[in-house]
C-alpha cells in the first residue's frame, strides 16, 4: 500500500515543519514539501493537522490471566483499541509463573500475540531465580530481541522478586546489555498493611489506596535504584505515582545514575476520590496497583515529566470487568488489580498536558513515543516520522474533540476511568505498517497484522 499524507505538520521529538510523507510498503520513503503522489497511492488530507509517529505505549497486560481471572482484552481487541487511538505499537509482559522456565512462558505469549493487529513486543519477568533463568535471559537477548527484565517487588506469595533475585537479575542484565525494569511497590509492607486493615474490618475499596501508601513505593524506588547503582545497571521504574518516588529518580539521576521513569495516563488525571465513590462497582473499578493518588502527586508528575525526571507515558492496561472486580467484593485484596486506557492514553496526555501548556507538541511526541523508542533501543525505527523509519504514524486533529465513554471504546473492559472527561486534540487517521487502519472514526484493524518486533541488547560486556 502507498499512502501519501499531504498539508500538514510533521511533529518529531525535536522539532516541527511543513512537509508531506510518502509512504510505501510498511516504511516511509520521502519526507518533503510538494511530494508528488503515485496514481495508485490513498490520499490523506491532513491540513490543518499535526502528523506525529505512532504512539508507543511500553506498558500493556493483553490476555493476562491474574488473580484467578483473565483480562478482557487479548492482544487483537485491545491493539486494535490502541490503533484507534493512534497507539501503533505495545510492550507488553510475559510473567512466567513461579519455578516457570522463562523460555517456555515466552512461547506462550509469543502465540498469544499472533493475533495482534499491531505491532508489539516484550518485556520478560523474572519472578524468581535458578541457573535456568541466567541461562533464559541470554538466550531471550541473543536470540529473540528481548533487552528488558521486569521485576516486581509486590504481590507477595506470587510474583514478587525478593532482593537476591533483584541482584542477580540486574547483574545478569548489565552483562548481556539489557535494561531491568521494576514494579516498585514493598510487598511485605503491602501485605502487612492488607492484613491490618482487613482485620479492623475495612474491607472496601476505599482500603486498597491505605494499604498501598506513597512510602511503600517510594521505599521500593529507592532500594532498586541503590541496587542498580551498586551494580552499575541502568534501571527503568514503571508506574510512578508519587512524589516521593520521583524524588528517589531526581537524586539519582541528579548523581549520574542511568534512572528512567514511567507515569500513566491515569495517574495523571485521577486523584484517590475514586476510592471512595458511593457505588461500590465503580470504586472498584479504578483499583490498580500502584493507587490513585491525591491531587498533588499529579502536580509532581506533571513536573517530572517536564523537567525530564519522567521519561514515558503508559497504561498498564490490564481490562477487568464489573463481574471480574466483584470477586473481590468482600475483600479489597481479592479485586483484580487493573484498569483500560491504550485507547486514551494519547488524547488524555494531550488535552491535559499540550493544552495546557505544560508541553509542546515536540514533548508530547517525546514522551509519548520517542522515548520509549529510545530507551528500550528501537529507534529510529519507531518513534519518528522520518525516511527508512516505520510506517507507523498518527494524523492528530489539535481541535477534535471527543468524549470518552465505555459506550463508545474499542477495548472490551465495561469501564472506562477517564468516563465522562472530554478531551480536545484527538486522531483522524492512524497508519500502521504503512497500512491506514483508522480513518476519521472507521477502525481497520486486522487480526494477526501486527508484527514482532525484536530489539537489539545495549553494549554487553560477555
């Protein structure tokens, strides 16, 4: 397929400017003024519009079986959701189980995957630690593009990676010239905390944010950060939600140290209030783990984010839905802990962070996609709009305007957090693998078109 996109603003991380973009077979091949289009080639319109790369979102749960229960979306509704909202490319996790050989978890989720209608990739847990897992993790980077280790420090008696796990880990990631990445969250202190609370009989929703509080993130934070900078590792924090564990970044970096962080969409936007709506169902809904917080914890993410401590904009999307969540009805620590947004996550990040003038259309693009590009070694094949990169492209109307609803959403969950809040600055068309795939409302998505896409390790010393 060629498509030529013709008028509008070309919008990469470090500048903009009037161009059109040719774009034939799944790459772009010209960037320019006054490009002429093949007779064969569809024609997007996009005066008065910004063409920006494909949106990646580098935190997503498809089809994840968690808390005795399975996620709504698998990996071709909830790509295709994201296709609509201009995301072209998913990282999400394969968690093997406890004493799960790493190699035969990743097969798992590499067939999960091939119905995905865009292109994804993986991050890999280590949930825990033998001579097979040193033994995975070379061949998972030499072999099959993964350069990233997920650890999570919480859900204990699961998934949780104790600190011996951590190190060798870390030390076995600096070796191949991979990058860990961590849930930072103490799930002792979470565990302990759970159990209080149940026994004071506050079994509610409105315990789940009182037995996650920002000190037990921001603990964690800091004990990964020591870890990796002991190590001389770089590590990557997932999901930061206060501002005690942006703190813990900001020093570190502020030292030297190679320290990159993640904020949601949601925990831009939503304050803990949710937790204590009167209708049950909804506040279940919004559980997720690391919680909402209060309104100033977003002030500060807001600020991480444009002061460079904050790097990337996810969603953890991980759709659970009303009969899902009220397993945990009479107990906040059995609700499956997930929420939605790969279909948001753009247009939220947009209409609270370029419309307000906290960012510029070239930050936006930045931490919406170059960065993650960047950072997780993809780049320039993703995350810009530029010859021999991707095909993978978002024509962004600054001046649409939407309304989000669960009425209205391509992902399966039956709840939307962001339900109600209308944004401004939505996409008209998304391309992905240079084929047009959401043209002003129509979604095109093809089950199985999505590719994987490996990604070579850093400098590795063996």
């Amino acid at each position: 397929m060629t498509i030529l996109i013709r008028g509008g603003t070309v919008v990469n991380a470090d500048r903009a400017f009037r161009a059109d973009v040719l774009t034939e077979g799944d790459k772009i091949v010209a960037v320019g003024d006054n490009l002429e289009a093949p007779a064969h080639a569809t024609v997007v319109d996009a005066g008065g519009q910004y063409v920006m790369p494909g949106g990646i979102d580098p935190h997503t749960h498809m089809q994840l079986s968690f808390m005795g229960t399975v996620t709504a979306d698998d990996f071709y509704t909830g790509t295709a959701a994201g296709l609509a909202g201009g995301t072209t490319t998913i990282i999400d996790f394969v968690i093997p189980d406890p004493k799960q050989r790493l190699m035969d978890a990743f097969h798992t989720w590499r067939g999960w995957a091939e119905k995905a209608a865009a292109d994804y990739t993986f991050h890999v847990a280590v949930t825990w630690w033998d001579e097979s897992v040193h033994e995975d993790m070379g061949t998972l980077v030499r072999h099959h593009g993964v350069n990233s280790f997920k650890h999570f420090m919480a859900y204990k008696n699961a998934i949780m990676a104790d600190d011996e796990t951590l190190v060798n880990s870390f030390r076995r990631a600096l070796e191949l010239g991979a990058i860990p990445t961590v849930h930072a969250e103490n799930g002792e202190l979470v565990y302990q905390l759970q159990r209080e609370l149940l026994a004071k009989g506050i079994r509610g929703p409105e315990a789940h944010p009182l037995s996650r509080p920002p000190a037990v993130e921001a603990e964690a934070a800091n004990r990964a950060i020591a870890i990796a900078g002991v190590l001389g590792t770089p590590v990557y924090i997932v999901h930061v939600s206060c501002a005690e564990s942006l703190d813990a970044i900001a020093r570190a970096r502020a030292r030297g140290q190679r320290v990159y962080g993640e904020a949601l969409a949601g925990h831009l936007v939503i304050d803990d209030s949710v937790y204590r709506h009167p209708d049950p169902e909804v506040a279940r809904a919004y559980v997720m783990s690391p919680p909402f917080r209060s309104s100033h914890h977003q002030t500060a993410l807001w600020q991480g984010l444009q002061g460079g401590n904050l790097h990337t904009t996810a969603t953890d999307h991980c759709t659970f839905c009303a009969g899902q969540k009220g397993m945990g009805a009479d107990d906040f620590t059995r609700i499956p802990n997930g929420c939605g947004g790969v279909e948001e996550r753009m247009a939220v990040v947009w209409d609270a962070g370029v419309n307000t003038g906290r960012l510029s259309p070239s930050e936006f693009v930045k931490i919406t996609s170059t960065n993650a590009a960047q950072i997780f070694n993809i780049y320039p094949r993703k995350g810009s709009v530029s010859v021999g990169a991707d095909a993978d492209i978002v024509v962004w109307d600054p001046q649409g305007t939407r309304t989000i609803s669960a009425a209205t959403q391509h992902s399966k969950g039956d709840f939307n957090v962001f339900e109600g809040r209308t944004v401004r600055g939505i996409p008209t068309h998304t391309v992905a693998a240079g084929k047009l795939v959401y043209a002003d409302g129509d979604l095109r998505a093809e089950r199985g078109a999505g590719r994987y896409v490996e990604r070579p390790a850093f400098t590795s010393s063996t």
